[in-house]
C-alpha cells in the first residue's frame, strides 16, 4: 500500500515536476556546486601557499646576506620579523650543510640534516605537507643564494594545516548553505509557478468536473488558464452542452413514446368498447322497437283511464330515451368506414349549428359564429365530423342554460382550428383526466350518457387531429379541435 501511496503522489503533474525537473536540476546544480567548491578550494589552497612562498622570498636576500657574514642573530631577528605576519607557523634557516642555523616558532624541526643537505644541493624550490613533531603543515624550501651565485642556505618556511582547513571548511559551509538555499529556492519556483501557471486552473477544473458528478448539470468550467487547460474547459462544456442535448432529446423521444403508447392503449380500449356497445346497442335496439310500439298502440285505445294514459306516455319517453343510448351507442361504435373529403369549414360549421338550433332554442342558449375572412378547408368525414361539433355544441347548451355559446374556427400556422365556447361553469380540475372517457359524465344520473365527448374525440382522431379543453373567453368551458390544413391548390384541383 505504501508503494501506491508514493506512485499515486508521483503519477501527479505536481509529481512528475518534482521527480522529473526540479531532482535532476537539483542535481545538477548540486554537482555543478561540487564542482565549483573543488575549484575554489584549490584556488584558495594555492593561494595560501603563493602567501607563503611570498614570505619566504621577501626575507630571502636579508637572510642570504646574514649567512655570508655569519651574523646569526640578524637572521634571528629576521625570522622572527616573519613570524609577525601572522600567517607563519614556523620559520628556520639552514647553511649549506643542513645544519640548523636558526629558527623561529613554536616548535622545532625535526627534518634530518641529510635531507636538508640534499634540498640544499639540489637548488630547486619546493612546497609540501609534511609532520612537524605530530603536527601537519605546509613546508615550502626556498635556496638561499650570495652574490657569487653559490647557494649558501636553505629557508623552510611553515605554514599549518588548520589554516588551509580552516577556510576549506568556511568555504564548504558557504557552498552548502547556497546549493540548499538555490535548491530550495527551485523547488519553491517550480511550485509555485506550477500552481499559478497550471495548478489552480486544474483545479478549478476538478472542482467543476466533481459539481456535474454531484448533479449540478447546469455548471459550466471556466476557460480561465493556460490556452491548452481553457481548451480543456471549452471541450468539457462543449460535452456537458451535447450531453444536455441529448437528455434533452431523449426525454422529448421518451414522452412522445409515452404520448404515443398512451393514445394506441387509448385507441385500442375504444375500440374495444365501441365493439361491445355496437353489439349492446344492436341487441338493445329491436326490443325497445317494440315496446314502443306496443306502447304506441295502446296509446290509441278509447278505455284508457288518465292514470295508464300518463304511464305510458311516461314508457315512451323512457324509451325514446333510451334509443338515443342506443344511437350515441352505435356512433360511438361505428369505425371510419368512409373516405374524407375535402370540405370548406364554414359548412361544416353551419350544419353543426343547424342541427342543434331547435334544442338551443329551447335552452334560451343564443349561439354565435366567428369566421375568418378567407375560406378553410380540411379532409373530413363529413357526418361524422359535423356529429362530433353537434356532440359539442349540445353540451356547452346544457352547460350554460340560458347563457352564450359560440363557435368559431380560423387558421394557426397550417392548422385549421375549431373552437366551441360556452359562459358556464367550466370544467372542475379533478374531472379534466377522465373528460373523454366513453361513459364519464359530470350531469345528473338520467340527464347524460357519458358518450359526447367520447365521440367527438373519437372523430378527431380519425382525421388525424387533436382535441383538448382550453380556458374560454367566455368564462366557461371551450373545447379546441386542431386539424391539418388543406392545401389551397390541392382544394381548387379536387373541386
């Protein structure tokens, strides 16, 4: 797990700079500053040993010029003078033999004289690290010459090791306190600048991506960032945008399905009913025939006492009543079995108010017509279609008794509508579902079959329109038939 852990921080951008960028630029920076410190040191030990070698040949012709005379405590006090520079650890003078002739510091040679003498002979000036009585230092023999030419001397002079180490050390101090500031200081750069640069952009990136996940489809990522990272939040709200669109879609296919499989079940149950009231209705309507007319027969007879006369007058209506059942029964059950015609709207209109012109009298129903100024026309059946405006011219008189009812079509787009308006009470909201179900009625038992609307849906259906209940203007219930237009040339080659 532990392993995951550290490939899942690596496997970042974050990451991926650090491991990638800033650990190879560390480390080259921290080789390029070993490299650097090296060169320094050796420039400073060189330095420190030119100093000594400076001091040695400073004090050189004085102590040349004291050992050609053998004035031993002129050199003495020559080398003590070097010993005052402060940089020396030790100063000694040798003749030409390699005997020690004097010295100065805090401890003495312990070189032996035979190597002394062959330094001495060889002539040639030298520089090293060597132990004086367990002490390291920087030796550096310098031949000492009289005015012949001859060497008469050697000068050893000492410098310690702790000098040399002493500024090695600030030096590596310095060096490594710069290469971690300056590492640091890149990984800090590099951070930094991958958050401002990159980093936050990102984020608000995830952050935008997490809100779409957690439901809020309507968040959009800013394209704020980074030309590439505002691409990224354009593609992104670009497939949020086709994504809505097509839920958009799917949802407007899925309710039209519904809508569709909804009417088809519709369909199906009407038809359904309609067969078993075509065959109700055929079996009812011979037995109602004749009790009619056996009650119409002894109608005639001259011995009726009132009290029968009234009791069958009372059989007649009923039955009269209940051949209307019957014939609304029938029309419900009856299929399209006619082929439409194109007919001009006005006289479609016009029938329909005939027919039901004497039962809106006897209403006090005043009926009013609204054409347009050009002539409609629409492929109808034509009775059946004038049954379905009779079917809702009537009940809009029985709705409004003694009120206004109106009828009016006109054309919306290439729709021919029909609208039948009433002022009465209107349609309660919990009766609006079942409106044009075969048998639901709102009127008193007796007073209605529940099969007008019922038919008239049926009838619009059949030529290919819509009926639905709308708000009148009147203040009542209206009822909107919407129809396909026909074709203005297609009706004058037809007529």
């Amino acid at each position: 797990m532990a392993h995951v852990a550290v490939w899942q921080r690596t496997s970042t951008l974050r990451g991926a700079l650090l491991l990638k960028v800033v650990i190879p630029l560390v480390a080259i920076m921290l080789g390029f500053s070993y490299l650097l410190l090296w060169t320094v040191e050796r420039n400073s030990e060189r330095r420190l040993q030119e100093e000594v070698e400076l001091v040695a040949r400073a004090v050189r012709l004085p102590l040349s010029d004291s050992l050609e005379r053998q004035h031993d405590r002129t050199s003495q006090q020559v080398l003590e003078s070097v010993l005052g520079l402060g940089r020396v650890y030790g100063a000694y003078l040798y003749d030409d033999q390699g005997k020690l002739v004097a010295f100065a510091g805090a401890i003495e040679p312990d070189q032996d004289q035979s190597s002394i003498q062959e330094l001495t002979a060889d002539g040639k000036r030298r520089g090293g690290y060597q132990r004086i009585r367990g002490r390291e230092v920087y030796s550096y023999f310098l031949p000492l010459e009289q005015s012949g030419g001859r060497i008469n001397g050697l000068l050893q002079v000492t410098r310690r090791w702790n000098d040399f180490e002493r500024d090695t050390r600030r030096l590596r101090v310095i060096a490594g306190i710069s290469a971690a500031a300056l590492a640091l200081a890149a990984v800090c750069i590099v951070l930094l600048g991958h958050w401002s640069a990159i980093g936050r952009h990102l984020q608000q990136l995830t952050q935008s991506m997490a809100r779409v996940a957690s439901g809020d489809r309507q968040h959009r990522a800013p394209h704020s960032g980074p030309q590439e990272i505002a691409v990224l939040g354009r593609a992104l709200n670009q497939m949020l945008d086709s994504i809505a669109d097509a839920e958009q879609r799917m949802a407007a296919q899925k309710a039209r399905e519904a809508e569709l499989e909804s009417r088809l079940r519709r369909t199906q149950q009407l038809a359904a009913v309609g067969r078993l009231a075509a065959g109700v209705a055929h079996e009812l309507g011979s037995p109602l025939s004749v009790i009619d007319g056996k009650a119409q027969r002894v109608l005639r007879s001259e011995h009726l006492e009132d009290g029968q006369r009234k009791g069958l007058l009372q059989i007649r209506s009923q039955v009269r009543r209940l051949s209307e059942i019957v014939r609304q029964l029938l029309e419900f059950g009856r299929a399209a079995g006619r082929p439409a015609r194109r007919m001009p709207a006005d006289v479609l209109a016009h029938s329909a108010a005939a027919a039901v012109a004497d039962e809106l009298a006897s209403l006090d129903v005043k009926l009013h017509l609204q054409a347009p100024d050009v002539a409609l026309h629409c492929d109808v059946d034509p009775p059946r279609f004038e049954q379905a405006l009779t079917n809702l011219l009537r009940n809009a008189a029985q709705a409004s008794p003694g009120g206004r009812v109106m009828l009016r079509w006109w054309q919306e787009a290439d729709c021919l509508m029909f609208q039948v308006e009433d002022d009465g009470p209107g349609v309660a909201e919990q009766h609006r579902a079942a409106l044009f179900e075969p048998f639901f009625t709102t009127k008193p038992v007796g007073k209605g079959s529940g099969l007008g609307l019922a038919v008239a849906h049926g009838v619009v259906a059949e030529c290919g329109g819509r009926i639905e209940l709308v708000e009148s203007p009147l203040g009542g219930a209206a009822f909107r038939i919407s129809l396909a237009l026909a074709n203005e040339d297609d009706t004058h080659a037809n007529g």
